[in-house]
C-alpha cells in the first residue's frame, strides 16, 4: 500500500517554501497521496527522503514500453478509472496476430497490410501499432524463422507469443533489439521466461487462467523478487462479460486499492473469444474502452480497422483539451480576392469537415478560423466563445481585409441569430447564413460562383 499523507509529510522538507506550486509542505503531501502532483516538484527533497517516497508518488500503473526509437509503444501510467477525472495517458496499443504455421506468403501479406495502414482524421494519422507472433506450430526454429521475416518486413513493435522458453530464446536472437514483449510467463514456466526477460530487457507477459487474480497477484511478485520490474497482465478471460469484469476489477484495484501486485498494464485477445469477426470488433472495443494496454486481434481488415482507430482516438482525447487547429485564414483551393469567405471555430473536427467539403468541391475560397478555444460551432457559441465579437475580432487581425477584395462573410447556419450582431460589429459587411452541415458546402459554394 503506498503511504498516506500524513506519512509523506513527515518526508518532506516542511518549509512550506511554495516552490512545489502548493502553499504547504502538507498540502504538496496530500495531493502525491493522490497522485495528483510529481515529487520532481519539490527541489529540497533528501535524497533518503525520494527513495521512500518513490512508490507513493509512481503512478498506480506502471509505464511499460515495447518496440524502440519512434516506433515504441508505451502503456500504462494511468491514475483514473474514467477519463474525466483527469485523463487517460497512454492509448492503447492496437497489434495483429500472424502465426508461424501460416504459409510465409500468407503471414508477409497481413504484416506489409497493416504496416502499410494509415488513415488521417482530424489531421491526425491513425495506424495500428504492431505484430504479434504466435507460436502455433510449436516448433523452436519455426517460431525463431518467423519472427526474423516478419522483423525484415517491418520495424513495428512485436509481441512474441510462446509458452517455450526455448522458442522465445531462439526468436530474440532472432528479432534483433526492438525491446518486444514477451508473452507468456506462468506458473510452470515464469522462472526460464524471467531470465530472458532480463537479459534481453524486455518486457514479460504473465497469464493465468479465468480470471485468477489471486494467482495473478503471486506469479507478478515472483518476477518481481527475480529482478522483473516491467510487467503485462494476461488475466486469461476470453468473454465479453468475464473480461469486463476482470479488466474493472484489475483498473479498481490498482487504482483505488493501490495494489502494487496488480499495478500493470493488460494485455486482451478479442478474437480467442469471438464467434465472428462481429464478436472479436465488439470485444475490441470494450477492451479499448475498459481497460487494455495492448489489445491482440486475429483479423486484419481496413473495415474495422477504421472505427477501432477513431473509437481509440476519441477515448484518448484529453476531454479538457479538444483537438483543435490554429485560428488564422486559410486558402482552400488557391482562392482569388473575390472568392467566398466562410467562417468557423478551431475545433479540429469541424476544420477538416468544412475544409474537407470546401476542398472537394473543386472551387476556390477563404476559410476563416476564428479561436474558440476548441470547441465546435454549437458549443462555442452556447459558452460566448463564437459571437459577433469574436468574429470581427478575427476579421480585423488575421490579414482578411488585405487578402479578400470584397465585404462579404459567410456564417455557419447553426448561429444564423449572430447575423444582425455581426452587421454592427462589421459595419459595411454583408453577412450571408451558409448551410448547417458541412456536406452542403460545396452546392452553397456552386451558387455564389
């Protein structure tokens, strides 16, 4: 259990100097109790004082990474269980199983298809984030064969999966020095599966079977009297119902319980429990949801590879901090002084649905980005951070009268009642009321040509 606050107190200097950004020494104590606040924060910290503070002041989760340079994959680190308590900090990551009893040709062609995966939303590039292995045919060299093609196809983070210890060994010295995962220890084998793990440092997976959290908690002290420090959970359920109970119960106790044993990353497999390629979608996106680090899937598809991306992107999305792109006037389609003049928020989203629409309709305009501090166009304006003001603020200081020949502005047809404002704020403007979603852009835009 880590200390309280109390116990972190006594540690601390007690000068109560503000320079940790807490008006006292007791305050800064309370708020590492509840890993709200970095002991790096406090410069007068003793030396003997950081080593007995460092387990109350780490995260309840441990930071695990796989992979290197910037390829890596880093989970963990997390201190809530629902991301509006604060935020989630690490996504996460998204592999793909192949196995070294499937034809080369057939196990090359999923590896370059998912390497090869990307898509852009919100100007953000969207790609899974490694290979699993799987030693199926239960063969060392084999398995050792495999890893080393599937490395030359592709520098992306691998999951070495094998309950041989031989067949792990073989396949590190196959892999070259990516730092993969190790999968998976358990209680016949985690001692083998332990020296490998430090030798090669890399990170070990350890599972049991049907949720035993108990065993779970007595194989991670283990490895962890041996010298393993990084460590991934399998807790061995495979159905929709036993892994979100599971999953919960791994998050709640690492984080409300600050359970050391239990303080890891977890690592799910949707299509070992999945009827279809419908089920193993389904699982994927509960485990994305509640609580997986590295998430296995057995099937490669861009059609679910699409709405996984986007369900992670969106779960991982800092709450308190929208994407949002930087306000300013932007050319879509190398616009002339004449061309049309459309307005909206910094929201990211609504960005590249408006630009996205302006740019596919072949014709030139100005898109004008006016701060909103993030928020879309409806919600901006329900918080007063898209009005006339703001709007005539970003006409006058972003370069649109030195750009744009006439005084014509186009607003989004959500805020239509800001129009008589906006005439009083941009005297000699016409304000016109564009259409309300973006997909009817460019038959508004065909009309003013």
């Amino acid at each position: 259990m880590g200390l309280s606050g109390l116990q972190i107190y006594k540690l601390l200097p007690r000068t109560n100097c503000k320079e940790c950004g807490f008006p006292t020494c007791l305050a800064f104590a309370m708020k590492l109790a509840a890993k709200q606040a970095e002991l790096a924060a406090c410069p007068h910290v003793s030396e003997e004082a950081k080593e007995q503070l460092a387990a109350a002041a780490a995260p309840p989760i441990r930071l695990v990474t796989i992979g290197s340079d910037d390829k890596k994959v880093s989970v963990g680190n997390e201190t809530v269980l629902f991301r509006h308590e604060k935020t989630f900090f690490h996504q996460a990551g998204l592999f793909v199983k192949v196995r070294d009893s499937q034809p080369e040709e057939e196990y090359a062609k999923t590896v370059t298809e998912v390497a090869d995966y990307s898509i852009e939303r919100v100007g953000i590039a969207l790609a899974f984030d490694g290979i699993a292995v799987e030693n199926s045919s239960g063969e060392v060299q084999a398995f050792a064969d495999c890893v080393a093609a599937v490395g030359k196809l592709t520098d992306l983070p691998l999951i070495l999966m094998s309950e041989s210890p031989a067949a792990i060994q073989a396949a590190l010295y196959n892999g070259g020095d990516s730092a993969p995962l190790i999968y998976g220890a358990n209680a016949d084998n985690y001692q083998e599966m332990a020296a490998l793990a430090l030798e090669h440092k890399a990170p070990l997976a350890v599972k049991v079977k049907d949720g035993d959290l108990s065993a779970l908690a007595s194989l991670t002290k283990e490895l962890q009297q041996i010298g393993v420090k990084d460590i991934v959970l399998d807790p061995g359920t495979r159905g929709m119902a036993d892994s979100l109970a599971a999953l919960t119960q791994l998050r709640r106790l690492a984080i409300k319980k600050n359970f050391r044993l239990l303080g890891f990353p977890i690592i799910t497999f949707p299509g070992e429990g999945a009827a279809s390629i419908e089920d193993e979608v389904m699982l994927a996106a509960q485990h994305i949801a509640k609580y997986a680090g590295f998430i296995v899937l057995d099937t490669f598809d861009p059609a679910i590879a699409y709405p996984l991306l986007t369900l992670r992107q969106n779960i991982f999305t800092d709450p308190q901090k929208p994407i949002q792109v930087t306000p300013g006037l932007y050319e879509i389609n190398d616009p002339a002084p004449e061309s049309p003049l459309l307005v909206t928020t910094n929201f990211s989203l609504t960005y590249f649905s408006v630009a996205g629409e302006a740019e596919n309709s072949g014709l030139p305009s100005w898109l004008l980005i006016t701060d909103a501090e993030g928020m879309s166009v409806l919600t901006a304006w329900a918080a007063g951070k898209f009005d006339a003001e703001k709007i005539a603020k970003s006409v006058n200081t972003m370069g649109v009268l030195q750009k744009v020949s006439h005084k014509k502005i186009v607003i989004p047809g959500f805020v239509s009642t800001i129009s008589g404002e906006l005439e009083e704020e941009l005297p000699g403007w016409e304000i016109l009321v564009g259409p309300r979603e973006a997909i009817d852009i460019p038959a508004y835009l065909k009309q003013w040509a």
